[in-house]
C-alpha cells in the first residue's frame, strides 16, 4: 500500500471516530482531497485509494489537472478565492464552490451561468474569526448577502465555508466552527427560497477532527494525506 493510500485511510479513520463521538452518522462527512500543486500521478493515487472529491485552490491548476482525470470522474471543489475574471473558466470544471464571498463575484456567476444555461452550486464564504488576512462575509453581512441570492435562479447557495486561524492546538480552532454551525441554523430558521444549508465547509490538515465534531460536512485536507508541500 503506498502512502498516500495509508495516509487516507487513517483520515477517514479519523472522520469515522470524530463523527460518532459527535453522535453523528460518518457518511454525512465528505473528504475533500486538496490537490494544490500535487501531480496527477499522486492524485491518481489518492482516486485509485476510492477519494472521490478533489479540491483545488487556484482556477488555473484545476484547468491544468482536471482533463487527464477524466475518465475517474471525480467531483472537484475550486476551495480558493476567486476572481471575477475566472469566472468562466472555473465553471468548466468545478462542481462546487466554496468563496462565495462578494457581490461582484455572485454577479459574474449569475452572468455566466446564464450564458451557458445551467445553475451553478456554491457555499458562501464567511470570515468568523474577523482575521484581516482571510476572506469572506462578515456575520453580521450573511443574512442581507443571502437575501440577495435569493432573489435570483443561476446560483444555488448549498451551505457556508470558513476557515479558522492557524494554531498549534486544534481546540482553538472550535469556537470559529461552532460559530459556523449556528450561523448556519439561523440561516436554516430564514427559509430564504433557493438556499438550503446542507452542507458546512469547515477543517483542514490541521484540525479537521475538531470540525468533523462541530459539524462540518466538508472538510479540506492536504498535507495529511500527501505530506508537506515542497
């Protein structure tokens, strides 16, 4: 068994343990394999270990990657901020996004979505943790953002992201995904038509296990499973 299948198996473990302790069920959990700046002969391992979503950072390295997987039909995850210019070429290939964050980004979606005649899915970005250097709403913004969405058909919001500070201890990552899951709930209490609350993007390598806990039904991992980035 290579390594990268091993390193996947005990994430998954992971995720499992940290559901039911959470009284959850483990198959409402969906690992996202983050694949920034990995080759497709690594990420064609993680797919040969049964990983069957990928997350990318950056629009140009999912165009670069996505057409010589093809064929293992994966659902991609464009993760990363994203810029209005790359609207369009973003919605070649991925299945979900998880920045929405902006007016002007959901303009150019709704744009381009229309142009090409089929909705598109995405999660709304939110900065909890207020850090200067990360994106998104702020939560005092969602509510009135949402009902911006909802007033119209091209994008589909599925659910929020975030993404907590970088610290030693993953503990300290809880009160951002808690925070998450209850804006969430409130969310769910609007009944903003065309905005539904499934899922919750929240963990990365760091402390995935944490958010698994506090609810989250994506989490984004990377370096556990293929190692530091050179």
């Amino acid at each position: 068994m290579s390594k990268i299948m091993e390193n996947i198996g005990s994430v998954l473990g992971e995720i499992r343990a940290a559901a039911l302790r959470a009284g959850r069920d483990p198959a409402e959990v969906t690992l996202v394999v983050v694949t920034k700046t990995r080759t497709v002969a690594e990420i064609e391992e993680a797919l040969a270990a049964g990983v069957r979503h990928l997350g990318e950072n950056r629009v140009q390295e999912l165009r670069s990657k996505a057409p010589f997987l093809q064929a293992q039909q994966p659902t991609w995850h464009l993760i990363g901020t994203l810029q209005t210019n790359k609207v369009k070429q973003a919605l070649e290939w991925a299945d979900l996004i998880h920045s929405l964050d902006r007016v002007s980004l959901l303009e150019e979606l709704v744009k381009q979505c229309e142009r090409r005649g089929r909705p598109c899915d995405a999660l709304v970005q939110v900065n909890v943790s207020g850090e200067h250097t990360k994106q998104g709403l702020a939560p005092a913004d969602l509510e009135p953002f949402l009902r911006l969405v909802a007033g119209q058909r091209w994008v589909r919001v599925r659910g929020l992201m975030t993404m907590a500070p970088l610290v030693d201890d993953p503990e300290k990552a809880r009160p951002y995904f808690r925070r998450l899951r209850e804006l969430r709930d409130q969310v769910r209490d609007l009944g903003l038509e065309g905005i539904s609350m499934e899922h919750l993007s929240m963990g990365m390598s760091g402390d995935y296990v944490v958010g698994v806990e506090e609810g989250a039904t994506l989490v984004r991992v990377g370096t556990a499973i293929f190692g530091p980035r050179d």
